[in-house]
C-alpha cells in the first residue's frame, strides 16, 4: 500500500521555494498549500512577477546594481549625482541600506564579491578593472570603500587602496565604531579600538 502525499507539482513547488533562503521544509509546505487553497490568483501574479524580473533585469553596465537589462540605473543616469564620490560596496544588495540614509549623493561600483582565496574569490574575479578604468576618467575624485569589516573585507580594502595609489584620487575607509545606541558593555574589543582609532573632537 503507497502512503499517501502530496502531487507532483506540489511537492516539487515545496522543494523550489525551500531553496529561498531563510524557507525551511515547514515555511515551504505552508506557503505552498497557502497557494492551493487561497492565493490561487495571487500565485499567478507572483509567477508572472519572478518571470519579468528574471526576463527584464539585469546588471547596470556601469555600477553592477540592478537595472532594466542593458540600461543605466536610476543612480548612473541621474545628472544630479556627484560625479567626483565613488562610493565601492561588495554586493548590489549594499546599494540600498547607504541610499536609505538619504545623505550620500555620489555614484556606486559593484564589486561582486570579496577577495576569499579559501572561497576561491581572487581579485580578477571581481570587478575591479572596471574600477579603475571609472577612476581614470573622473580625475580628483573620491573613492569610499564601503567593504565589510570582515577579514575578507579588510582584504579586499587592503588591495583596493594598493592598486588606487597610483590613480588621482583620495581613497576613504568608511568609518567603523560604536553603533548608535549600544553601552560599551556590548562592544567587542576590535569595535572599541576602532571606535578610538575614529574619534572625532567636538
């Protein structure tokens, strides 16, 4: 006697929305079966969504954030930016927290990734010619490393600076201390050296 479960399609639904990060085998079942049984029209508006964003969008050729497929995106083709800041983070997805704040005007470099020789990841995979060849048309410009303070990070702003050096232009370090709100009870010791190192005088 075969036990029952669920169709096919079903249980080959649960297994794709599993592999969504932060979905387990229960949140992927009950999204599923949430479809079924109430989002019937909501499930093919949600596919005809995936299907666009996957057809329609793509790298922007300039930065490497998210863009209409082969077209500028809205920060590379805004006249109103500055030019002259250049502000690197590591994945596109570090675009938008540094935007939310609402303060920094400049342009973004993408680069792909981190340097990670464990993962693999060495510098001409990520895309720092493109870097400098950005640099070397905006003479006098900033270049702010936006990277994580991982060890990784660290390295990867490490090697940007060395192969900056020689280009005209001012490279900045984002700064790195006490986040808003936090006693030093809370702070490691990197953090709080940091937070030294950094500070400002009023």
């Amino acid at each position: 006697m075969k036990a029952q479960d669920y169709p096919r399609q079903v249980q080959e639904l649960i297994a794709r929305l599993k592999r969504m990060p932060g979905v387990g085998s229960r949140g992927a079942e009950r999204h599923a079966l949430w479809f079924l049984q109430h989002g019937r029209n909501d499930a093919r508006a949600l596919a005809e969504a995936l299907l666009a964003a996957a057809d329609e969008v793509g790298s922007c050729p300039q930065c490497g954030f998210f863009s209409q497929k082969g077209e500028l995106c809205t920060a590379c083709s805004d006249p109103a930016r500055d030019g002259a800041l250049l502000c690197v983070v590591e994945q596109p997805t570090d675009v938008l927290p540094i935007e939310r704040c609402g303060t920094f005007r400049g342009l973004y470099h993408c680069l792909g990734g981190k340097i990670s020789p464990l993962d693999g990841v060495l510098p001409e995979d990520l895309s720092v010619a493109q870097l400098l060849e950005r640099v070397k048309k905006a003479p006098g410009c900033e270049v702010i490393l936006a990277v994580g303070s991982d060890v990784e990070g660290e390295t990867t702003a490490l090697y940007l600076a060395e192969q900056l050096a020689q280009s005209d232009c001012r490279v900045s370090r984002l700064a790195q201390g006490m986040p808003a709100g936090a006693g030093l009870g809370q702070a490691d010791a990197v953090t709080l050296m940091r937070a030294l190192e950094g500070r400002k005088g009023l």
